[in-house]
C-alpha cells in the first residue's frame, strides 16, 4: 500500500498525538486570559494581534523553496515558479482568498491569481522576523503547492521534469498540508526533499485540474500507462482515513507520478485522461 | 518539560518509521479477459451485472458518486493487465480501458 506523505504515519501516531496533547494541556493558560489573575503592578501587560497558527506556512521556508527552485532549475530550464493554494475541507470556498505574510512588524500583501496561484515577493524584514505566509481561511481548510509550468506544452499535458522541481520545491517550503501541527513538524523532522521525491516510497502527491481516469508516460518510442495505484492515492483510503490526507476532497485528482524513475527522462510528457472526456470514438 | 518533548519526538519517530512501511497493492479481482470484453459496454453494463459477473473487485467512490473499478486479467506474457472502470452516478459503466504489462513492471 501507498502512503501519502502526509498521513502515512496517521494510525500510528495516533497514541503520541494523545501524548502530545497532553504535553500541550500542560499551558493552556496563555490562550486564556480571562482565566489569568490581574497583572500586579508594575508588570508590562503585552497585547498579541496575531498569533501564528503552527500549520500556516513558514515565510523562510517558502522563500527557500523558491531558492531550490533555482538551484534545479535545469529540470525545467523553461519554466517558471508559482505556489497554488488547493481545497481541503469540503466547505471551503475558494474564491477571493486573501493571502498576506505577516510578521511581528510588517504585513505584505500577497496578489492571488483567479486560480489560486501566487508568487511570493522576497522581503528581508519579513525573513528576519520570520514571517508566516497567512490565508484567510482556516489553515486545514486548503493545502498547498509547488507549480512548476514549461510554456508550450500540449493542453492537458505536463512534463515530468517540471513534477520533480514542484517535489523538490514543495517539500522544500513545507508545502503539504497536514491535519495536525505535529505532522507537519514530525513529517520536517524525518523527510527531507531527497528523501521524498527521489525514493519510490516518497509518495509525493500530484493533483489535476479535473477528475482523472488515465495518466500516460511518453519519453521518444516508449509509453506507458501508470498502474492503477497510480492514481487515487494508492486507490486503498477508506474514509476514516482521508482526512489524514491533504487529497481529502481531490481524490479523485490525485495521482502519483515516477519522479524518482531516472529511466524516464525529465523531458518525459505526462498526458491525462479525465473522466469527462468524451469517449473516443471511431473515425 | 524538553525531557518530555524529547520523549514525545522518540515516541513519534518510531510510530513514522513503522508508519512508511509498504506493501504490494491490492490487486484487482482477476478475470477471464474475452469474457470481460463480451460483457461489459460502456453506456450500458450496470454495477449489478458486474457484481453477477465477475463478482466483487477493488473499488475507489468519490465524493462526486462515481467510483473506479480495478480488475485484472492474466496477459499471454506473463503478468496481468488492469482493467479498469469508471461508473457513474447512476452505477452504468461509463468509460474502460485496460493497461497491459510492461518489461518495467516489477515483479508480483
């Protein structure tokens, strides 16, 4: 069975998550002023505007995705970098999302796109403060990408060097959203960009633009279809099980692509068909 | 309180280092393949005449109604071929197609 990346350690976590919990109920008092006693005199009261959400994305760590991307440009020499933000929860809506980054003494506004994609503007105060990267909507609502596009592909088509630098990249920035803060800082802890994105066992999940039936390799004479666990995220994720995972309402967008298979080269074109395609018929 | 986190991050390092393991993907219910072609038409075929057919299979619904049907089928190579459907909200058949096995196939 495949595991995403972000819930395959889900089950098993669960006793250390309860741990945790009762680790963080150790100091619930700062989020609870009205259970405080007054401040005595002569002790500064400290007023917090913004408290960062630990699942919000790390400014740094997204500038340093964005570094990486640099770095490996030459798996997609003709491309270029945007993030996207892509839904989670059903019920979030996804249009006109306001994205800002934050830190204790600045706010920069980031412009969204109408698909959700943005590009991050490099600010040095933002990185000294160690900024967050805030969406007004609830941190478990959307997850996030890297997207790494070459122009001039064919429609419905992208390139399988571009899936390596968006693996890399996302990785790199912290881009995958996890149900809990402490998947997110155990999934850091333990994964770093190589290790994901250049191991079968990676798991590094890809999203379409619509519901997929299909996705085919081809690289000059070879095509290959991808297997059917492929697709769905492994195609084994029950329903307790799929709000561990950030393809929790794109499953059915949700594919794996062998970005670790140096035998198919970065040039590689990965074509999809959608389940709305009209059926081929003959000529 | 950095003796219990250290606790914790050893605890939860286990868990994940358990949690990666994998194994092979669950196959589909395998099937004769002419029986299969003889049977099933896209726009008509129905989840009961599978089920009478081929008998149950590995399935994944969505959230949209439709769900992904994983059959195999033995190949003369050697290996088995995928055949895969896609049925819709009202449980017709509505697309197929089947994925052969390659050289690059690893081994069952």
């Amino acid at each position: 069975m495949r595991r995403p990346v972000s819930r395959r350690a889900a089950p098993a976590l669960l006793g250390a998550v309860l741990a945790w919990t009762a680790h963080a109920q150790t100091a619930p008092a700062a989020a609870n002023p009205s259970s405080q006693p007054a401040p005595a005199a002569g002790i500064q009261t400290v007023t917090v505007t913004y408290t960062r959400d630990p699942v919000d994305k790390s400014y740094r760590k997204m500038i340093r995705g964005m570094e990486r991307f640099q770095r490996e440009h030459a798996l997609a020499p003709q491309a270029t970098l945007r993030f996207r933000l892509l839904p989670r929860s059903p019920t979030v809506d996804m249009h006109g999302i306001l994205l800002r980054v934050i830190g204790d003494h600045i706010t920069v506004p980031v412009p969204v796109a109408p698909d959700n994609s943005f590009t991050l503007p490099r600010n040095e105060q933002a990185l000294q403060e160690d900024a967050a990267v805030v969406a007004n909507r609830k941190t478990t609502s959307m997850t996030w990408r890297a997207q790494v596009m070459t122009p001039g592909l064919p429609p419905g088509t992208r390139r399988l060097g571009d899936l390596r630098l968006e693996c890399l990249v996302g990785m790199e920035a912290g881009l995958v959203s996890n149900s809990s803060p402490l998947f997110g800082w155990i999934s850091n802890a333990l994964t770093s960009p190589e290790q994901v994105c250049n191991s079968a066992e990676g798991n590094f999940l890809f999203f379409t633009e619509r519901p997929v039936f299909a996705v085919t390799l081809r690289a000059g004479d070879r095509t290959e279809v991808l297997p059917f666990h492929f697709l769905y995220a492994g195609g084994d994720q029950t329903r307790d099980m799929l709000p561990f995972c950030d393809c929790q309402v794109l499953l059915d967008r949700t594919y794996y692509a062998p970005i670790w298979d140096r035998g198919w080269p970065d040039d590689t074109l990965v074509s999809f068909e959608f389940m709305d395609d009209a059926p081929e018929t003959a000529p | 309180m950095n003796a219990r986190r250290t606790v914790a991050v050893g605890a939860l390092a286990a868990a994940l280092l358990s949690g990666c393991a994998t194994r092979a993907p669950e196959p589909g219910t395998s099937v004769a393949e002419a029986r299969f072609d003889a049977l099933v038409v896209p726009g008509r075929t129905t989840r009961a005449e599978l089920l009478a057919a081929f008998g149950p299979t590995k399935t994944v619904v969505f959230d949209s109604g439709m769900a992904a049907w994983l059959y195999t089928a033995p190949a003369a190579g050697g290996g088995h071929a995928e055949l895969v459907l896609l049925l819709g909200r009202d449980g017709i058949v509505k697309k197929m197609r089947k994925r052969p096995p390659y050289p690059t196939d690893p081994a069952p």
